[in-house]
C-alpha cells in the first residue's frame, strides 16, 4: 500500500471530499481542462483464485492532445481537494498507448492502452540462456523477466525458494514470461499485478491487508469534477 500523509487520510474520511486527477503523457502533464474523460479497469480479481496475472486497461479522451509518440507511457495520478485543501499526489497506475483515433472534427484524441503485464506476454527463453543456468531460483526468474519487461520488481514482493523454475519449455515448445509468472505465482499461493507505481508485484493471499482494492467485485469509482466524469480503479 501506498503511504499516505495525515492530511490525506482525513480527507479521505470526510464524505464531502472530492478527487481531482492529471495523466503524464511521454513528459507532458494532462489536467482537467485537457481531460474529457478517463477511466481505468481491470487488476483486481472479481473471485478467489492464484496463478494468474492480471493486467489493468485505460480508456482516456483528451483535448488539444498535441504530439504524442505511438505507444507512449501514460502515468495517471489522484489527489483528494476538500474545501480550499489539496492532498499529495498519488500514483495510479502506468500505461501504454495500444491504440488511439483522432476525431478531425473536434481535434479530440481517444486513447486506449495497457499496463505493462501485457509485456510478459513474450516468449521468455532467448539464446542469451545455457541449459547450465537451469533449474532458475524464483527470485532470479523473476528479476529477469521484469528486466526483460522493462519494469522493476516491487519491493513487497517476496517468492519462495523451495521450488526453482525448470528449463522453460513444455510440450508445445517454448514458454512465455507469463507462463512463468503464474507458476511463480501458484507455488506462492499469490496473484501478479502492477503496482500503481508501475512495478511487478506479487500479491500473497496472505499478505493483503484488509484495506486493499485488489480484491474487489466492482472495479473503479466514477469521479465528477468540473462536468468531467472520470473512473479510476
């Protein structure tokens, strides 16, 4: 869980608090008067389950979207305002640009995109491997195919050493990084994600605190502000 400031919490506990979020788009800051609309879904687990790695999608419209390179990072952040206060700005989740339409009439830019889980979806073993490098401890699989990813490992992260990963290929040949990660995952009774922060973590059933907003069965809550109707999850 993110830490958050004594300010932010009693805010967050007064009904009358309102949320207020921007997107950075390759370096360039997004805010309300850019943003039309914006939702997040996904990266929760609507049922009891491990093995898995779940990925999160946004769906955002903007005005006078300018320049903006063909697959870009998007980062989304969230404050909370209540009466003349603002909190700290919190990170929700980092995305790339799966695909976007422009409308050439309004000059609005729709954007559709994907939180990196979708990265592990190559296949894992290169021949930058020797068969002497297997069996892999989890520790050191994991490392690397976040590294591959392009991302790091959250620091809450912690696998189990008493399985090691074995030469990644089955019947059907090579594995992907995915494959991989859920198997990580079910020998640590866990889930994968990506954190808020954009990192690999895995979630333990063990270790998730009762305030989390992993497990849920609704994903996201709408947020209205200035007419701008916005769902981050």
């Amino acid at each position: 869980m993110l830490r958050t400031s004594e300010l932010y919490q009693t805010m967050l506990r007064d009904p009358r608090h309102q949320k207020e979020c921007y997107v950075r788009i390759a370096g360039e800051n997004y805010h309300q008067d850019r943003l039309i609309s914006l939702s997040t879904s996904g990266g929760a687990f609507a049922s009891p389950d491990i093995g898995t790695c779940a990925s999160r999608q946004i769906d955002l419209v903007l005005r006078e979207p300018g320049l903006i390179p063909r697959q870009a990072e998007m980062r989304v952040y969230v404050r909370l305002q209540l009466g003349g206060q603002v909190s700290e700005w919190l990170p929700k989740g980092v995305y790339y640009i799966s695909n976007r339409r422009l409308d050439k009439r309004t000059g609005t830019l729709t954007i559709h995109g994907f939180d990196a889980m979708l990265k592990a979806s190559d296949i894992w073993l290169t021949e930058d491997y020797a068969p002497v490098n297997w069996p892999m401890s989890q520790r050191v699989a994991v490392a690397d195919i976040a590294y591959r990813m392009g991302v790091e490992v959250d620091p809450r992260t912690v696998v189990m050493d008493g399985f090691p990963v074995p030469y990644p290929t089955d019947e059907n040949g090579e594995v992907t990084m995915m494959d991989i990660l859920e198997f990580i995952a079910v020998c640590n009774a866990g889930n994968w994600v990506m954190s808020d922060e954009g990192r690999l973590l895995l979630l333990r059933y063990g270790d998730i605190p009762p305030e989390t907003n992993y497990l849920v069965t609704e994903y996201g809550s709408a947020i209205t502000l200035g007419g701008v109707k916005i769902l981050v999850g």
